[in-house]
C-alpha cells in the first residue's frame, strides 16, 4: 500500500460538483492499494499516518502528529500511485488491485483510520477534484511493503 501524506491548511474532495469530504488543518492522504495488501498494510498507514508527526510544536520543531494537534484526515483513493512509467511514456497500472480487492481494503482503511483520528473520504473509482492549500509545503511518502 501506498500513500503520499501531505501537511494541508485544509484540503476537500468533490464529486459531480459536490462536496463529498473536507476537513481544515489536518493530512490529506492519497493512497493506492496494491494486490498483495492486507489487513498489516491498513494498520500499518493508518496508524502510521495519523502518528506521524510533521506538525510544529511551540518551538517550531515538527514534533507533533495530526492526533497531538487535534486535526482530520481527508483519505482519497488513488490507483495512479501504483503507475509504472520506466518503460515507454504510458504508465502501466497493472501493479494496482482490482476493485473487488481494492475496495473492501478501502473501507478497512477507513474504519481504521476512523478509529483513530476524524477522517473524511472521497468516493472510490469516482472522478475526483481534489483541492488542498498544502502547509510547508510537508509531503512524505510511505509504501507499507517496505517496512512488512
């Protein structure tokens, strides 16, 4: 599984015009689930998101996480983070799960992140924008297989 977390003043989703997700300060993660992804990889980002501590202290060190600071989490599902582009121009997307694993490891993502810290969701396989005003700017990248 992989996510790209980044540090947001505030960040939202919408749908077919529609708001579907926004939070204020807080992470928006974007992640991509891989075929192999199990229940060690959701533990592993959500915990590891919400406890990453890239938020500032009173002496301006990031030494917080989004849990210490009281923030939300805006989690969008995005296969094209698992995009191969080393040969030709055209990523391959091969290297993502089919929805029918994706999404129900989606939807644990959620509830565990939710367990943890107050998130909010895009809506997956939709067309998506996404709006952020990124704080840093702060972006980390994390990839559960490297660490299992």
């Amino acid at each position: 599984m992989r996510a790209v977390v980044q540090r947001v003043l505030n960040a939202g989703v919408e749908v077919e015009g529609k708001t579907v997700g926004a939070i204020g300060p807080g992470l928006l993660v974007l992640v991509g689930i891989e075929p192999t992804d199990g229940d060690a990889d959701v533990d592993y980002i959500a915990k590891k998101c919400a406890q990453l501590r890239i938020f500032e202290d009173g002496e301006g060190k990031m030494n917080l996480s989004a849990l210490d600071k009281g923030y939300s989490v805006l989690l969008v599902s995005q296969f094209t983070l698992l995009g191969d582009a080393r040969k030709g121009n055209r990523p391959s997307f091969i290297g993502a799960a089919r929805p029918e694993i994706a999404i129900p490891l989606y939807e644990k993502l959620i509830r565990a992140f939710r367990e943890l810290i107050p998130t909010e969701t895009g809506v997956f396989g939709a067309d998506m924008k996404v709006s952020l005003v990124n704080d840093g700017p702060v972006t980390i990248l994390l990839d559960s297989s490297r660490l299992l």
